[in-house]
C-alpha cells in the first residue's frame, strides 16, 4: 500500500498534559522530572497519538481550537524520541521536530497516574502489532522456512478408538450385548394351549441376542401328547384324589346317621 494511500488511526487520546522544559543533560544519566520546575509549565493542552503505517505520532494540540502545537515521530518504541524519567511515571521526555528538520527535547507530564499508563501501553501494543505484521510478511514470502505442522504417527505410535456406542442408521446400537454365563441364556418354549409370556418379536430379538434359533410360532403339541400329559397327570394324583373322595363319602355318612338318631 502506497504511503498516501494508508490511513490514520487514533491510538489514544488524553485531554490534559503538560509541557516542560528540560535542562540540558549533562551526563549520561536519565532524566529527572524534579528538576523541571513542575509548578511552572510551559504549556498544558490535549494530547493525541495516532498511527499511520509503521509510525506512531505523537500530537500535542490546542484543548479548543485543535491547533498543533508539536508533533513527534516515533518509529520504535522504546527509543531516544521518547524516554521515561528515572524519578516519576507520569513524566516522560520526548523528541518533537519541525517541517524545517529541526529537533528539540521536551517534558510531558500527565496529572494522573492512569493517563500515563494509557500513553504507554498505546505505544506498546503499536509497535508489538507492526512486529507481528512484519513476521506474518517474511512468512508470505517464504513460505517453506516457516515451522511446520506434522501429523503423522511417530513409530511405534498406536491409538485406541472405542466404537462401542456407534449406531447404525435406524438407530439400533452396532454392540451386541454380551451372554451372561457360560452356557448363554437358554430360552424355553411356551407352554402348549397357552399363552406365551413373549411376543414373537421379543423372543426373536433375545434370540439374535443369544446366537440361538428358535422356530416360531412353536411347534403344538399333538392330541396324543396331550392326552398321555393328562393321564400321567391323573396317575400322578390318583390316591390324593381317592383319599378325598372317601373322607367326603364318610363325612356325609356320619351327618346322615346324626339326623338319624
């Protein structure tokens, strides 16, 4: 993107800050914020900063009319076009200059705490975001040196899948329960003339279930089977049903000769 092409963006805005003037530094120590005769600024105003491209501006303006005051370039953060104080976190030094490549350094100074939090965090993410942009560039351009994704199996490398609760389309589980016991359940018939205890497609289902087969509608029972089961049962019953009958034939015998007498 050309340079009169690109946009300009309000990083952050402080509505009051003060200017200074700062002595010349006669070593290589840092700057002091007590020796700028902070009761007595320069100049006080509004404070903008804004970005366009890769470089951050610093604006010191007119609280009314807007006018600008002094502007600073910044190209990277941190760096000599701003500086913090060594004795304060609210003061900082800065390098403006003019259209005519003149430069001079001044004291800015915010009266809260916060604002010069806000001033130093809005350089701060700036510059990290041309960072990042300039990273995301050198990639495009060399697409093979940048790390790559592998997602293969390492040798030896093994993974488990359970699959236990796959459903089939119909919704039916793809499991099969497993048999209970040794043998597997075992599944008896009903009874012949009566009514059996499960339907058809339930005995079918337990089958399938059980591996087993079981032919349905059960096979009845023949005339002859039936009459031998009635007869054994009879034999079976026989003397209890004997016995009864006597005791009733003697109970009645002994009501009779009662009334009798």
């Amino acid at each position: 993107m050309a340079e009169s092409e690109e946009y300009e963006s309000v990083l952050c805005v402080k509505p009051e800050v003060h200017v200074y003037r700062v002595p010349p530094r006669a070593s290589n120590r840092g700057y002091r914020a007590a020796e700028w005769q902070l009761d007595q600024p320069a100049w006080s105003g509004r404070m903008r900063i804004t970005a366009k491209g890769n470089v951050a501006y610093i604006k010191l303006e007119d609280k009314n009319s807007g006018e600008l005051f002094a502007q600073a370039s910044v190209d990277q953060f941190p760096s000599i076009t701003v500086e913090s104080v060594t004795d304060s976190s609210r003061y900082f030094v800065i390098r403006i200059e003019d259209g005519n490549g003149r430069r001079a350094f001044i004291g800015v100074g915010f009266v809260d705490r916060g604002d010069a939090f806000d001033f130093n965090v809005a350089l701060q993410d700036h510059f990290k975001w041309v960072k990042q942009q300039s990273e995301l560039a050198k990639q495009a351009l060399n697409p093979d040196q940048g790390p790559k994704l592998d997602l293969g199996f390492k040798e030896g490398q093994t993974i488990k899948l359970n699959i236990a609760n796959v459903k089939k389309k119909d919704g039916s589980s793809a499991s099969r329960p497993r048999a209970t016991g040794s043998g597997g359940p075992s599944l008896i018939p009903p009874p012949p003339g009566g009514k059996a205890s499960l339907t058809g497609e339930q005995l079918s289902s337990a089958a399938e279930a059980a591996d087993v087969s079981i032919p349905w509608p059960p096979p009845q029972a023949s005339n002859s089977t039936a009459t031998n089961s009635t007869e054994a049962a009879a034999d079976i019953w026989g003397d209890f049903t004997k016995a009864s009958g006597s005791a009733s034939g003697q109970t009645q015998q002994s009501s009779t000769s009662w009334v009798q007498f």
